[in-house]
C-alpha cells in the first residue's frame, strides 16, 4: 500500500532552488519518492506530489 503527501512553496529561482531541493532530499532520506512537481497560478507557488510504502 503507498501513502501520499502534497508540499506546497513559495518558490523563486533566484532564493528556492536549492532550499526546495535540500527539502526533497530530506523527504527521500525518509523514503518519500517524487511523482510530480507542478506550479499554481497563485504567484509562484508550487507543488510536489511525493509518494512512499506505507509500511516503510
């Protein structure tokens, strides 16, 4: 069985970059896999849909 969670940022090229990706690593080490990431037409917000083994 898997288990889902949705992150939602603020992000911007010049400053969320590698915060945003210091944060999916951190979320790996825990077993979460990304699925898909995507922006939201609200000012530069985006999304990341990551999933991982309930059991784990």
């Amino acid at each position: 069985m898997k288990e889902y969670k949705i992150i939602n940022r603020k992000f911007s090229w010049s400053n969320g970059r590698q915060k945003f990706e210091e944060e999916i690593n951190n979320y790996a080490k825990q077993g979460w896999r990304v699925i898909n990431v995507y922006p939201l037409n609200n000012g530069g917000n985006i999304e990341a849909l990551l999933e991982k083994d309930k059991n784990r």
